[in-house]
C-alpha cells in the first residue's frame, strides 16, 4: 500500500484525496461479523422447591402447558422455558446434600473401599471445551450462607476432573474484583512468582515419577490422581502466564456496595454474570445460591430447615414466597440476557445455555430434581414441559446440554444416553 496520502493543495485549503486504488489503496472491505461464543450458566439452590406449587401439571406436557403457581413470575419468557420432570442423581443419599451431586451424578461415590469423592461437574466439561480463549475458563460464585442453604458439601457448584471442590467467590464484591480488577503487583514480580511456582511443581514432580515403579495398585490409582491434579495446575499456570500483561477489561456495571445479603445478593450476582458473559471473561459460570438470607430479606422467619419441612401455614406460605421470588429474579437475569446485544445483532440469551434447579425435590425426597432450563446457547427445544420416566439421569440432561455447545462427552456421571425430547 502506498504510505503517502496524496492531498489537493489550494492556497487556502489542505484537502485529503479519498483512498484511490490508482494511488495504490486497495477498496476498505468491511469485517466479517464474528459468530458468538457459546456459553453455560448454572444456578442451583438449596432446600428443594414447594412441591405442589411449583411443578407444573403432570397432565399438561409438551408445548401446550401451563406454568405452576410457582413458575408464574417466569410468565412472560414461558416460550424460552423448558421444565423437566422425572429426573434423579442415582448416587444422591444426603437428604440435605441440595448442590453437592446436582452436577456431577457423583458416578464415583459408590466404588468398594473408597472414602467419598464426587466426579467432575458439567460446568467443568464445559470449562474444557469453551474456555482456552477466555481470561478465566470458569468461574465459580457462591454465597457465604451456603452451609445454612442446604447445599451440602463443596466450596461452590464445581468440582474438577479428581472430583475434588473447586472454591467459589462468597460475595459480589469479590467477585467484581476477580472479574474486572487488574493486580497492583508488578508485572516483573507476578513473572517471578509464576517461574517460583513452575520451579515447585516441576521439582514435585520429577520427585513423584521416581517412585512411581512397584507399587500396588491402590497406590497407582492414589499417584495418578495426583499426577491429574499436577496436571490441572500446569493447567491453570499457563493460563495465568497467557493473560499476565493483558489488562482486564472495563467493567459495564458499578462496583457493588459490600454487605448486600439475599435477594439483593442474588440480583447483583445476576448483573456480574451477565458482565462476565458480555465482556467474555468467562464463557462458563455457575452459581450456588443463598435461601437462608433470601428468607430474611423477605422479613421471613422462619429457619430455612423448617421451611423447606413445610406443613399448611407459616412454613408453606414460607416456602412458596421463596418459590416465586427465585423465579421472579431469575426472569429478571433473562430480561438482562435478552437485552443485551451481541457483535452480530443476537441477543446474549440466544447463545446461552441456562440451567436452573435443585438436587432435592422438596423435604428428604431426592427424586424429581427441580430443573429448568432456558437460553439458545445450546440449542434446546425450549417452551415445552417434560415428564420423563422416573428416575432418569440428570446427567443425561447436562449430557443433552453439553452436546448442544459442542463438548460431544461420551458420558457425564450415570448418564444413559441423551434426552431426545430436548434435541432440536
């Protein structure tokens, strides 16, 4: 190309010639528009649902079916909804365990002779697939009420490859400043400690091949989990040393007020996701959240146990309010996401896969898990009720969903196949 732009000169005016290919300009040629990224997000909640109010009629499936007292908020999105019933995790025995299994089927809980260890959750086989180009490939929000919330054990939603708890971020505040605020640290100095570290691990590990040779079998599987973990690591420093010098991005919304609890937690962590997608850094989120502080923000009194053990009168009414204001917030999180426009003229909710539920149905009852799901990401038959034979894997709906955003898993924990009723 020529460098020299050639001008009209006059004796009062400097006039720029257009970009002419005679001069050696070639015709602007407009970017190709880039196709979105598809992403996940998984919301789950403790305590169950209200079990008469919130599933939809058993009688009324397919397109043509009516949304439960439960699920009214969601009314005005009720052709981009799906909900499912039918579904259980096969390994799931703690009747208050509401997150632990929800993800995972847990397919190695049961193995003789082993203490418990869960399986790798779908948001990670998801993280695998969509996260080599983003500065996070997951992230992980949970709430500092998890315990009172009936989640059960775990550190958030996730759990990676060993089926060990990946830790999640208990406020927005946190997760803010992990999304969007740049280290203070010298750049020389986070060089350093990345090279200390890979110098660590790879010391570890030259030490661990060493004795790899004679042992027993218990102690071969014991080390190979440990060279997976060592690999997870090696994992995660790569991607710290990719995105070192790369400035995080601006934020679209405010700095959250520190202290928000309940429901405006949850509608500020609603916000940070949508940013998170919308700045893509991070394809891939899951959330665990709280109901012990929704109650309280509802001026409700009554414990989040006794609530969710509900009999006629406070503790159903209880129960039922925590049943619509969920659903209320999470029509909310779905009008940010269909008013939020992509590079292409989309919607952001046309290229997400959202799933919403529970692994308790309601009391001690572990069958039926609550699932909902919505957004175009993967691309779902949505608008429609299920009711599949009982006790189905859930795992072969997060299977469905996972072949929907391309991550072709032969299997996801006891899983049996793919839900043909969700395939568009």
């Amino acid at each position: 190309m020529n460098t020299r732009r050639q001008f009209l000169r006059s004796s009062t005016a400097l006039i720029a010639l257009p970009f002419l290919e005679s001069l050696g300009f070639k015709a602007f040629t407009a970017p190709k528009t880039v196709t979105p990224p598809k992403r996940m997000i998984f919301l789950g909640f403790g305590w169950g649902v209200s079990n008469e109010t919130w599933f939809p009629d058993v009688k009324k499936t397919g397109p043509d079916w009516e949304l439960s007292e439960g699920l009214l908020p969601l009314s005005r999105h009720q052709k981009d909804i799906t909900v499912i019933q039918g579904c259980s995790n096969k390994f799931s025995n703690e009747a208050h365990w509401g997150s632990t299994f929800w993800l995972t089927g847990a397919n190695r809980y049961a193995e003789p002779g082993q203490s418990f260890h869960n399986s790798i959750s779908a948001d990670q086989v998801a993280a695998a697939h969509l996260g080599a180009d983003t500065r996070f490939a997951s992230i992980q929000l949970n709430t500092a009420d998890a315990e009172k919330s009936g989640h059960g054990p775990g550190l958030s939603l996730a759990w990676d490859g060993r089926g060990k708890p990946l830790a999640g971020l208990e406020n927005p505040v946190a997760a803010f400043h992990r999304l969007f605020s740049d280290d203070t640290t010298p750049l020389s100095a986070r060089q350093a400690m990345l090279t200390q570290k890979r110098s660590v691990l790879d010391a570890v590990l030259e030490d661990a091949k060493r004795v790899q040779n004679g042992l027993t079998k218990t102690d071969t599987d014991k080390l190979d989990e440990y060279f997976q973990s060592v690999r997870e690591i090696e994992v995660r420093l790569g991607k710290d040393e990719q995105w070192l010098s790369v400035p995080k991005v601006k934020p679209p919304v405010s700095e959250p007020k520190p202290g928000l609890v309940g429901k405006e937690e949850i509608k500020v962590m609603y916000d940070i996701i949508v940013a998170a997608l919308q700045t893509d850094a991070t394809r891939v989120l899951t959330y665990r959240q709280p109901v012990a502080t929704l109650l309280q923000s509802l001026d409700l009194k009554v414990a989040p146990h006794d609530m969710s053990h509900y009999s006629p009168g406070e503790r159903m009414a209880a129960s039922q309010l925590r049943d619509a204001t969920q659903s209320e917030l999470l029509a909310g999180l779905i009008d940010k996401l269909k008013a939020t426009e992509e590079a292409d003229g989309t919607r952001l909710f046309d290229n997400v896969s959202l799933a919403y539920g529970s692994n308790i149905r309601t009391i001690h009852y572990l069958d039926n898990c609550p699932t909902l799901l919505t957004g175009g990401g993967a691309n779902l038959k949505l608008g429609q009720h299920l009711v599949l034979p009982k006790d189905t894997p859930l795992a072969n709906v997060w299977l469905t969903a996972l072949h929907g955003i391309g991550a072709d898993a032969e299997r996801h924990g006891d899983s049996t196949g793919l839900v043909k009723e969700l395939i568009a």
